[in-house]
C-alpha cells in the first residue's frame, strides 16, 4: 500500500478477505466473527478492527522517520 503522510488517523487502508474454502467451516462472513486477527509488529501505526475486519491507520506517518513498513498479519480462531 502507498499512504501519504498527510492520511489521517482513522483512515481504513484495506479490509481484510478470508478465503473460507481452505476451511471446513460454513461461515457467514457478515455475522460470524469466529477469527481475531494478530499484526506481528506493535510498532506498527496500524491496527485490525475485528468487528468490520480492516486495517485502519491509528498514527501519523513521518517519511523522515520511517519511510516503509513491513508486517504480517496472522488469522487465528477464536475458542
């Protein structure tokens, strides 16, 4: 994804699909909410919303600072 610094806080970068057919599971993805999402990196200026299953913004970008994020997310199944 390319962002300007000038994106703000808040802003949805993506929402996030889950191929359920690698699953065993009929799942509605509109109403089921079985799975919490992990970022691997909590310095990232990122987070999931698990309710609408976005990447949202939630801190400034600074260029100057840091011009490039690498991070992975990871899908796991609620209990």
């Amino acid at each position: 994804y390319y962002l300007s610094e000038d994106t703000e806080i808040n802003t949805i970068i993506d929402h996030l699909h889950i191929n359920y057919d690698s699953f065993p599971l009929f799942i509605n993805n509109e109403k089921d909410n079985i799975f919490f999402y992990l970022i691997n990196d909590t310095s990232v200026p990122f987070t999931i919303d698990e309710n609408t299953k976005t990447i949202k913004l939630i801190n400034s970008l600074d260029r100057e600072k840091q011009d490039k994020y690498i991070f992975e997310i990871e899908l796991k199944l609620k209990l």
